[in-house]
C-alpha cells in the first residue's frame, strides 16, 4: 500500500492506518502537523527503525498506538508475552518520542516519562535475522561465561596464596591443651596448698578405711 499521495495534506492532524497490512517498509511523507496515529493490526515487527522514521516525519506526534503488530508485545498477540515486556516497550517508545501523551491505550504517566529517559535507551531488543545471528550471539554468550569463571578461579587461586603467605608469615603460637582447671592454676612449677574442714571425725578403733567393708566381704 502507497502513502505517497498523503503528502498533499500538509496540516493533516490525525491519521487512522489500522488493517491496511502494511508492513516494516512504512513510509509516511513529512506531516509536521499531526498528533495523532494508529497502526493497529498490521504486519509491524520491527519497532526501532518505525520510531525513528516517526520521529524524523510527525515530529507533533502526541498519540501513537501499535497494538495488534509483532512489534508491541502484549498478550494480544503472543501468550508468552507479559506486562514487564509491554511496559519495556512502553519504555523504549518514550525513549524516541518524547512527545507522546498516550501510547496505546494508556496515558504516559510522569513515571513513565522519568524512567523512559533514565532506562529507555537500553530497553530495546534485539532480534537475531537468520541463523548465523543466532550462532554468533551464542558464542558471545559462551564467551563471557568462558570469561567470568576464568577470573572467578583466578580471583579465589589469588585469595589461597594470599591466605598461605599470611599463615606463613604469622609467628608460631604455642600448642594450647585443654584443661578444666582455671587459668592460673596451669602452671606445673606454681604449686599451691589446699586447706579445707570436714565435719565428719572417726572415734573408733580400727581403720578408718576398713568401715567400708562388710562382714560377708571378709
């Protein structure tokens, strides 16, 4: 579909595009009047470039609604899509249109606005062409793995030879033996004397060992 012949209406304000399949190839003419359009179930998968043609041509855009293409993903179009993925769109939309008010069928919230400017340049997501994408993003992946456990065991090699020059330069301690007796009383050569009382005297005349002993053990 040719949109060569919009470029007669200079001060065009609003543009209603939905159904008309078109497609990544989208043209619009210079229309730096209009702060209105919808793009609704179209054969858009490509969000970047859009944008970045919508911003160069409709540089009044204030409304701008996508759903129904690849390129917005909500539930609408693909079940494994959530609200974190449409709201990472909604992020990176505002990051290229400043302008917006209402995406979708939202209203761009002054969050919305602060976050977009803050993290929308890194919301985008990229899309493998062909296999050979596929294949070099995997190696770079494997790559980075590679790289992280090979600094991973450099860095814990580097902690054990730190701790093994640091138990060898420690001086010696004495080998400690465990024993219940109080700290002062540890010393072989510091003898003390005990003096206690006992109540109990024995009167009588034999041993005193020997009235533990019964007359059957005799």
């Amino acid at each position: 579909m040719s949109l060569e012949g919009l470029k007669t209406f200079s001060y065009l304000e609003e543009l209603i595009l939905d159904n008309n399949l078109l497609g990544n190839d989208l043209l619009l003419p210079r229309l730096p009047h209009l702060h209105t359009l919808t793009l609704n179930k179209n054969q858009i998968t490509e969000l970047d470039s859009l944008l970045d043609h919508l911003a160069e041509v409709v540089p009044s855009l204030q409304y701008l609604s996508l759903l129904g293409n690849i390129a917005c993903p909500n539930e609408l179009v693909c079940k494994e899509k959530d609200e974190d993925d449409y709201q990472r769109y909604r992020y990176f939309v505002l990051h290229k249109l400043t302008n917006l008010k209402f995406l979708d069928t939202r209203k761009v919230t002054t969050r919305e606005r602060e976050e977009a400017l803050i993290r929308g340049a890194f919301m985008k997501v990229v899309k493998p062409k062909d296999a050979k994408d596929w294949s070099h993003l995997i190696s770079l992946a494997l790559d980075n793995v590679f790289e992280l456990l090979k600094m991973r065991s450099d860095f814990n090699y580097s902690n054990k030879r730190f701790s093994q020059a640091s138990s060898a330069a420690a001086p010696a301690s004495p080998e400690m033996h465990y024993t219940p007796l109080p700290s002062g009383s540890r010393d072989l050569t510091n003898h003390r004397g005990v003096l206690g009382k006992c109540r109990y005297i024995y009167y009588g005349k034999h041993s005193e060992g020997n009235r533990f002993i019964q007359d059957d053990q005799l």
